[in-house]
C-alpha cells in the first residue's frame, strides 16, 4: 500500500515528539507520593506548644503514598525530604510529559490515517 508524504504538520508532530522524548532522558529518579511538614503537640501543660499563641514542635517531614492499595507514611529528616520533594517533582513532569506524547501521538496518528485513507 502506498503511503502519502509527510506533510508539514505531521513533521511538527515528529519533531515535537522527539522533543518530549529527550526531556524525557533528563528526568531524575522518581518517587510516588507527597512530602509534607507536621507539627505536634506535647502533653508537657507549661511546654511552648501550650502557650499563647502556641508553638507547636516541629516540622516534621513525612512522606505519604499508596503502595499496593495501603496508605504508607514515613517520617524523614529534613534531608530525606529534600530528595523526596525533588523525586516527587521529576515524577510529575515524567507524567506531564507522558500526558503531552500522548496528545502529540494521537494527532500525528490521526493525520497517518487520514492520509492513508485518501491515498
């Protein structure tokens, strides 16, 4: 079966195709989930958590995510929550990206077909 040339638009989808595909390689690890500070409250009465106005103990960092269906959370150091916050950055754009190929691949695919149907 004969294949009609590309057009130009088509081109732009490949083009821009190829474009995602390579942010895609410069992402980092990726991690699932959010990071987010707590604060506490002590049950010392005369504690500055107590006090007016009150100021609780903390941050402390803790990430939650869904693993196999569960809910799991795990308390981080300030340190651990530097990495996670960026794993959990870069798999959001992973899946923005992936969203964004998607839409691209779709129309090319649709600009194949119709292409191919009037040949």
């Amino acid at each position: 079966m004969a294949r009609a040339t590309k057009t130009p638009r088509l081109t732009e989808h490949e083009r821009r195709y190829r474009e995602l595909l390579e942010q895609i390689t410069e992402i980092g690890f990726i991690r699932s989930g959010s990071v987010a500070p707590r604060f506490n409250y002590c049950g010392k009465s005369n504690c500055r958590c107590h006090a007016d106005p009150p100021q609780p103990h903390g941050p402390y960092w803790q990430w939650t995510a869904k693993v196999d269906g569960k809910t799991v959370n795990r308390r981080l150091s300030a340190r651990e929550a530097e990495f996670y916050q960026e794993w959990i950055g870069n798999d959001r754009k992973l899946r923005a990206l992936i969203d964004e190929l998607r839409e691209v691949a779709e129309k090319a695919t649709n600009l194949i077909l119709e292409q191919d149907v009037k040949v």
